[in-house]
C-alpha cells in the first residue's frame, strides 16, 4: 500500500461551476473510502435505532422461552420423581406461555389423576387443543380410563386413536388389558399373539395371557369342536407345543367330545416331553364308541414314551389307569406298584395311584388290600 501510494503521481481535477478542485489521487481514494466506511457505520445505527423496539420484543421472548422450558424441565422432573403437588406447580407456571401449555396441560392432567383428582383432570385434558398433542391426550385418557376399571371408556378413545391411524405398540397394550377386563378373549389372543410376534411382551408374560385367554375361550358355553380346531389351526407351532396350552384344547376337546382330537393334541406335545398334567388327562382321550381298541391304542404310545423315560411316575399312573380300564389287573398292579414306590412321585400322584389301586383290588375281591390303599390315599392326602 505505501510503495502504490508512494509511487502514483495521479491527480484528480474537478470543476464545480466556475471552481477548479485540484487533488492527488491518494487523497481522493482515501477519502472515498473514509466516506463508505461512515456511511455504512452510520446506517447500522440508523438501522439498529429503527428495530431496536422488534429485538428487545425478541429479547423478551427468549427470556420466556426460557422460563417456560425451565418450568416445563421442572414439571417433568417433578412427575417422574413422583411429586404430583410441585408437578402441578410447576406444570400452571408454564401454562402461561402458548409455546408449552399444551404440554404443560397433559402433565397436569397427569399428576391430577395420580392424585386421585379426576375432575380437575378432565378440564385438563379438555384445554388441549392444538391438533399435534391431540393423539397423546387421547392415548392419555385411554390409559387413566384403564387405571379407573372403565374399560369401555379406554375401549372407545383406542377405537377413535385407531380410526385416526394410531397403532402404537402402547396403545394396543392398553387395548390388550382393556378387553381382559371385558372378557373379550379372542381379541386378547389376537393382540397378545401381535405384541408377543413384535416382542414388545415377554415371552413368560404372553405366554401366560394367551393360555389364560384361550382358557377362558375354551370354555364358552356356545363352544363347538369345528370352533376349537379352527381356533388351534390358527396357533403357532411353538404355541401347540406349549403344555399348558396343549392341556386347555385337550380339556376343551374332551368337554365337547371330540377325545380322538385331544388325543391328537395331547401326543404332539408328549412326543417332545413328559407333562405330568398332560399324562393326568391322557387316559380319558378313551372313546367309547370304540372303546377296548381305544384303550390299547393309548396303552401302546405309553408304553413307547416309557421305553424313554422308564422311571417316570406319571406314564406309570396313566399306563396303570388305562391298564384298569381294560381290566388288565396284574399290569395295572405292576404299574401303579411302580408309582407307590417311585421317589420322584408327589404325594398327590400317589394318593391317586393308591386310589386306582383299590379299585383294582375290589374288582379282584380283595377287600383287604382295597381297604388298605384306600386308607394310604387318605392319609397321603390329609397331610
């Protein structure tokens, strides 16, 4: 910059009517210069005079933003902490700013109904009105209606979040422990098996509810078996290898008649393992329309899970009841001898052994030893 200015031998010449202004370049451009850098300076502050009032406004709503996240941090660290009164404090101051009342509404509708304050939790809920919080009020209220055993109520806010497209793993939870309450079980067996695919239940959890439901399907009054086998057709594999679940349709199957289908469904789980309430049911998949053949049929799959497991009680006790079916009275003997004497037999399966036993004893006329058994069950039975 020195050497340009020390080196240009310019001038500038100007004339103003009848002036003649002479002056060296460097002087022109120095002023030129000096002339912009005022001008721009000058008309930041003009600038900042004319908007000073929008950013002191702008100011202003920073400072309230803050605040209203401050009570809002508040409200929620109050409601998870479990401070329902300060929840509620906290959660009024930041009503007052637009940005978060929504929000702030939905948690004192919240820490309202764990106070037990369900008036004041409806108004609550009914000031929340901006349509992006409209879903989790609803979702809210479905939940608190559950809390409440209104289970038809829950049923009717989940039917409206559903028409609007929710399917939320939580809202089919809450619609899961709102038809238990109704007793609606085919549509808990089809939530339980859909949150159990998606793995949002524990499988012990799911497990236990699908066998509770199906339960409590089985026993309807209207049941039929075309009902049953369509409703075990429609499980999975890993289900009808369930025990318990395998023990309700045989049950069910048993009740409606259909023994030949209990037995089916009985077998495909006692080919995988022994089940000491399934070998219990096992003898009455008898049918009595065919009766000895039927017997002998169940007899010989016995006697093939006890080539396996030859020390187990409980095929012993099924193969000795089925044995005094058929009136086969020293196998009957042999076998229920078996689970008498067996140390992995609880006393339960051995009073019934013992009670077999004496009826095989009377059949026999052997009164004595019929009496004998019959008083060991009683007393295995009274301790």
């Amino acid at each position: 910059m020195a050497w340009v200015t020390a080196n240009n031998t310019g001038h500038v010449t100007l004339y103003l009517s009848n002036y003649r202004i002479d002056s060296s370049l460097n002087f022109v451009l120095f002023m030129t210069m000096g002339l912009f850098v005022v001008a721009y300076f000058l008309l930041r502050l003009i600038d900042g005079i004319i908007y000073l009032p929008q950013q002191a406004a702008n100011y202003r709503s920073r400072q309230r933003e803050t605040k209203a996240i401050k009570a809002i941090s508040e409200s929620i660290d109050h409601l998870f902490a479990g401070r329902y009164a300060k929840a509620l404090k906290s959660a009024h101051v930041a009503t007052l700013f637009p940005s978060v009342a929504d929000v702030a509404y939905l948690i004192s509708a919240n820490a309202s109904h764990r106070l037990k304050r369900y008036a004041e939790r409806d108004v609550y809920l009914s000031r929340v009105t901006e349509g992006a919080h409209q879903q989790s009020r609803q979702v809210m209220t479905a939940e608190m209606l559950l809390d409440q055993r209104d289970s038809k109520g829950a049923l009717a806010t989940i039917h409206k979040l559903q028409e609007g497209g929710a399917r939320q793993f939580l809202v089919q939870h809450i619609a899961l422990r709102a038809n238990q309450l109704e007793e609606n079980w085919e549509e808990v067996i089809r939530l339980t098996q859909a949150l159990a695919k998606r793995e949002i239940l524990h499988p012990l959890i799911a497990r236990t509810r699908l066998q509770e439901a199906l339960a409590h399907f089985a026993e309807r009054k209207d049941i039929t078996t075309t009902v049953l086998r369509n409703k075990w057709k429609e499980l999975s594999g890993v289900d009808q290898g369930e025990p318990g679940i395998a023990e309700v349709f045989a049950k069910a199957f048993i009740r409606v008649g259909d023994k030949n289908q209990a037995r089916i469904v009985l077998e495909e789980v006692l080919d995988k393992t022994v089940d000491a309430n399934l070998l219990e049911i096992y003898p009455e998949c008898v049918e009595q329309d065919r009766k000895s053949e039927s017997v002998l049929l169940l007899i010989k799959k016995i006697e093939t899970w006890l080539g396996k497991n030859p020390a187990e009680p409980a095929l012993h006790l099924a193969l000795g009841r089925l044995c005094a079916e058929q009136a086969l009275w020293g196998k009957a003997k042999s076998s229920l001898g078996q689970v008498v004497k067996a140390p992995r037999a609880d006393r339960l399966m051995q009073a019934r052994a013992h009670i077999v036993l004496s009826t095989v004893n009377e059949a026999l006329d052997e009164s004595e030893e019929a009496s004998l058994h019959y008083k060991a069950a009683v007393k295995l039975l009274m301790q």
